[in-house]
C-alpha cells in the first residue's frame, strides 16, 4: 500500500507496469533534491510568444493565426510532460504551484505566453524560496496581462497626469488575498491601494526587440507607501522589497501550508499537519523544498485524525485524465503540435470535457480540489463516457492486469468482480475507471 499511495497521492499515478519505488520516501525526497529532469525542446521564451502577438496585433490578424501555434506547441509539450514525467512528485508540485498563482486564458490575451510562463515562473522555483517564486511570477507578462497591471498607472505620475490614468487594484488584491498573507492578516482597502500604488509601473514592454517585463518610472506612483504597518520607497525596489515582505510573513507561510496540506492530505486540513508544513516554511524562509520534505514526513509521522476522516483525496478532472491514461501508458515520442490524435492531445481535450479545460480557471482562485465541487451525478456520468471512449481505443492488456498495477492493494474485490465478468477489454477498463478506489489518489 505505501508503494501504491505514494505514487497517486503525490504523484499522477503508475505509468504502466513501471517498476515501484523501493523506498517510497527516498524515492520522493529525492524528486525535491534533485534538478527538474523535464525538457521542452521546441518551444520559445515568452518573448517569442509577445512577437507573434504584437505581430498579429499590427497586421490586424484575426484569426490567432500566429499566436495559436506557440500555445500548440505549449499544451503538446506541457501534456506529453505529464504522462511521461519520472519527476511525479515535482511534476504535481508545479502544476499546484501554478494553480496557486493562476493565470487564465479567460482574460488578458495570455495564450501567447501561458506556457512560458509555467516554464519560466513557476517550474525553476518548485524548490526553491516562496519569495523567489513570488517576484518571478508578479514580473512574468502573463501575470501582468491576466490581472490588468499592465494598464495600472500612478495618478501623480508624469504619465498618470497628462493622461488622467489610475490604479489598477487586481493585481495587489490578488496577490493579498490569494498569493501571500490571505484575509487571515487582516489588510485593509487602504493597504490594497497602496500595494496597487507600490506596483504601478510594473508592466509589459511589448515594443522592445524582445518584449517583456519593464519598469516605467514615469508611470510609477511617487511617495513611500504603507502596507501592513510597513512603509516602502518609491521606485522599482519598493516592489521588490513589498513583495519580499509579503512572501515571507507568518501569515502567508500558514495560508501555504493549509493549502498545501489540503491539497496532498485532505480537504479538512488536520491543524497539526498544517502546523508541521508551516514551521518547515517559518524555519527555511520560505524554502519550499523543506516544504515538500515536510509534506513527505506526514507520511510517517502519528496520525491526528478524527474519526471517520478520509485519508484520500478525490480526483480532479486534472488529476483523473492523467491516472487514466498513464494507467494505459498512453504516451510516446514527442507528438506534432496539431496531431489530433496523439496522447497529449488526447489529455488536453480530456481536461475540456471533464470540465477543467487546461489553463481556463474561472476565477484568480485558481481550480478548486476539494471533492464537493467535482463529485456530482453529472461529473461522474462525464467521466464514465470519457474512460468508455478512451477504453475503445484500448487493443492489448488485461483489465484486471492493468487494475492490479494501476491500483494495487486499493483495489476493491467488488472491483474485480466486476471486471471479470465484463464483457469485452473496453468494458472492463471502463469499470476500472469508473470504480470508486479510481476516483481517488491515496494520501497519508
């Protein structure tokens, strides 16, 4: 069972028959110590992605034409990553640290740099401090351009003057109330305006030879500004030092660690579990690989749960098309960008019809992974037909095989039953997928 649980509850599930890990906690201790093994060959830097934009922006192309094989190109590479990725435990660490610090296609003409984004803000700093992960994220353009800050301009400044421009809040409200502290410090509007007054001038050059981040000094707010009690100068360096406030108070490393801890552990966070990740970040600085050793030793360490209380996670949609398909090893050299049939495609078409389409949240929240919000009749009819689709296309291996590897000691007997009396490989996988043990990733 430990082998098993640590490979779904902090992983995306068993590829195949590949071989378990000998020593769970070694082996997930070491995807924290060891330099992400992913490469995205291919694909261009967010600047890349700005070029084509503004190409089609001045040529007035409106058919995406430019920008839509940059983010191709991105959900090709980006899916294949995920059924094949060795880096389980870090691979999931990057999708929720990017679901932390959401970006959507929703808003803000991001589809030209939201891959890069994952690959340039978030993926180098999986393990490294919350505050370098932070100024990463709050100066990368796709966050600039989802949350408006781009337009964000200081009504004393030279620029906000002449042209009788304000503050765009999004950005800082945001960044309170979902990156850092939380509402649980107790910020005020009053805070938020400053924080929003603190950053403005912090925006995408998009006419430079390689657009990107810029600060504008002439748009920037002048004047110290107060937030939480602590007062920043004005310029570039009262951004960064505000930031690095904010990603190291208290109050941000337990909002941290309570989403962390519900995420690999529970939709109730057990308080001493968030106690525990919370002093790995107090103690480290924020070091988020002490973070994710910290998550690993829950594993081991006495069980504080109350009675009755689930020791598993329910599957998101997300988290349910990957198991599936790494279940079926569905996965191979690195497929064309627009083939429309390959593993990754296939993933990415998933995650729209199960509801979570890729890169698409709704809100600056990010996805929800809490089962109240996943589980309804209609959700788990969308995943029966999807794994009676997928399963079609299934010609070799044995049902009850693949139910074995797939699920080891958490497969039900009722589960078996029913797969041996199925009446074809398709109708078996889909039972598989189907069953209740499927729906759920192992935790603590």
């Amino acid at each position: 069972m430990e082998e098993s649980s640590a490979i779904t509850g902090f992983g995306w599930g068993r590829r195949g028959d590949e071989p378990l890990p000998d020593t769970p906690v070694t082996w997930l201790r070491a995807q924290t110590l060891t330099p992400d093994a992913a490469i995205f060959t291919g694909l261009g830097e967010s600047a890349d992605g700005l070029i084509a934009l503004r190409t089609q922006r001045s040529e007035k192309i409106r058919d995406n034409s430019l920008v839509k094989p940059v983010f191709q190109a991105e959900v090709a590479a980006q899916m294949e990553q995920l059924l094949v990725s060795e880096q389980p435990f870090r691979e999931r660490l990057a999708w929720f640290w990017f679901n932390h610090f959401t970006v959507s296609l929703r808003q803000g003409d991001t589809r030209a740099v939201i891959g890069a984004y994952m690959r340039e803000a978030i993926r180098p700093n999986v393990t490294a401090r919350f505050s370098d992960m932070t100024l990463a994220v709050m100066r990368h353009p796709a966050m600039l351009m989802y949350l408006d800050n781009t337009s964000s301009t200081g009504p004393s400044s030279p620029v906000g003057l002449k042209a009788h421009r304000g503050l765009n809040e999004n950005l800082a409200r945001e960044c309170l109330e979902l990156h850092t502290v939380s509402p649980q410090a107790g910020y005020t509007q009053a805070d938020v305006t400053a924080f929003a007054a603190v950053l403005t001038g912090w925006t995408v050059n998009m006419n430079a030879e390689r657009p990107g981040f810029q600060f504008r000094a002439n748009a920037h707010e002048p004047g110290e500004k107060t937030i939480l009690g602590r007062t920043f100068p004005e310029g570039e360096e009262g951004g960064v030092a505000a930031l690095q406030f904010l990603a190291t108070h208290p109050t941000t490393y337990r909002h941290l660690a309570t989403k962390l801890v519900g995420h690999f552990v529970s939709d109730a966070p057990p308080p001493a579990d968030v106690a525990h990740v919370a002093a790995a970040l107090h103690d480290t600085q924020g070091d988020l690989g002490a973070a994710a050793l910290a998550l690993i030793e829950l594993r081991h360490a006495p069980r504080r749960r109350s009675v009755g209380e689930r020791t598993d996670k329910f599957r998101t949609p997300m988290d349910f098309a990957v198991a599936a398909m790494r279940a079926l090893d569905r996965a191979g050299p690195r497929p064309s960008p627009d083939a429309p049939h390959s593993p990754a495609h296939t993933l990415a078409g998933a995650l729209g019809a199960l509801g979570q389409p890729l890169w698409t949240a709704p809100l600056p929240n990010g996805w929800s992974d809490r089962a109240a919000d996943w589980s309804a009749p209609a959700d788990m009819m969308a995943r029966a037909d999807w794994a009676y689709r997928i399963s079609a296309g299934v010609h070799e291996g044995n049902p009850l095989d693949i139910a074995h590897a797939t699920l080891g000691p958490a497969l039900r007997p009722a589960t078996i039953e029913a797969i041996l009396h199925a009446g074809s490989r398709q109708a078996g996988l889909t039972l598989l997928f189907s069953s209740p043990e499927f729906q759920r990733r192992q935790t603590c």
